[in-house]
C-alpha cells in the first residue's frame, strides 16, 4: 500500500524530516485500511461532494493543494526574505494530510460515492486532525488540517494554516 501511496503522490518524497514524512505515511495508511478503502478507490474518490461533476480526484486535489502550498510559499519566501519564516515540512505534511479525514467523511453506495455516518455529523477537518493527532503529528500540522476550512474561521492561522487553506480554496473554487 505505502509504495502505491508514494507512487501515487509523489510529493511525500518532499518532507524533508524522515519521522514526519513516517508519521504522514501511516496517517493515510490508517484511515484507508480503517475504512476498508483500496489505493484503486482513491482513484475514483472525488475530492468533494459539493459539485456535481468534480474535475479531480482526492489524490490530484491533494497534489494540487500541495503544489499550489509551495508555489505560495516560494513567493513569499523570495519576496519578504527573513521577515517571513515557513516551515517548509509542516506545510508540505498539512497540505497532504488536509483532506484525509475525507477517507472517514465519505463511503460509496454501488458507483456513488456520499456522505458516511460520521460524515453527516463530523466534517473531514475534525477527524482528519483528530487521526493526525492519534499518529503523533506536531500541533502545528494538526493545526492545519483542522482550521483548513470553515472550522478554522475562529482561530488565528498559522502562516502555513494560512497558505494551505487559500490553495485548497483556489483548487475548489473555480470548479463550482
């Protein structure tokens, strides 16, 4: 499953800090052995039930975010130089691990896939962190993951909270 995660995702390979690039690894192999999810189901898993057609799955949505997190980051970097510190790791393990509770939050019924149980009373943000949490991941990832989205609306975000929100909205918004 891990070398099929990797070659699927290829930015793990970009955390730098090899006890976070494990603790990320077993973060995603958790909530899909969990949720009896194959790495074929990935494939097919839309990165949000929100539009009728998605033009992604979960695996590109999540590459995309991270891609975007870094372009976003590199900018900033080269402009406001020392007046700006990104950890690097974090962001890249936060945009990674932003939507794996999804792997909770949604189930497919025959060849459509809905809203779980959990998924109607807890939203992806809450048992993602939650499950990073379970794994060890640093707060600050935890942080990321769970104020990525609407719940992170009431709590100050953290440079990298920041960044990984705004490209998980430029990944979404357009398309719906």
């Amino acid at each position: 499953m891990r070398k099929e995660l990797m070659e699927l995702i290829p930015e793990f390979n970009l955390i730098q800090d090899k006890d976070l690039l494990e603790k990320t690894l077993k973060v995603w192999e958790y909530a899909l052995r969990e949720n009896n999810w194959k790495i074929e189901d990935l494939l097919e898993m839309p990165f949000t039930l929100l539009i009728d057609d998605p033009p992604a799955n979960i695996i590109n949505h999540t590459r995309a975010v991270t891609l975007t997190c870094l372009r976003i980051a590199d900018a900033m970097i080269d402009v406001y130089k020392e007046k700006i510190h990104i950890n690097q790791d974090y962001l890249i393990a936060g945009a990674l691990l932003h939507d794996v509770g999804k792997l909770y939050e949604f189930k497919k019924e025959g060849e459509k896939f809905i809203k779980s149980k959990m998924g109607k009373i807890i939203r992806h943000p809450v048992s993602g962190a939650a499950l990073a949490y379970k794994f060890g991941i640093p707060e600050e990832i935890v942080h990321i993951i769970a104020a990525h989205s609407k719940e992170g609306e009431i709590v100050k975000r953290t440079v990298e909270a920041i960044i990984v929100h705004h490209a998980d909205f430029v990944n979404f918004e357009p398309f719906k």
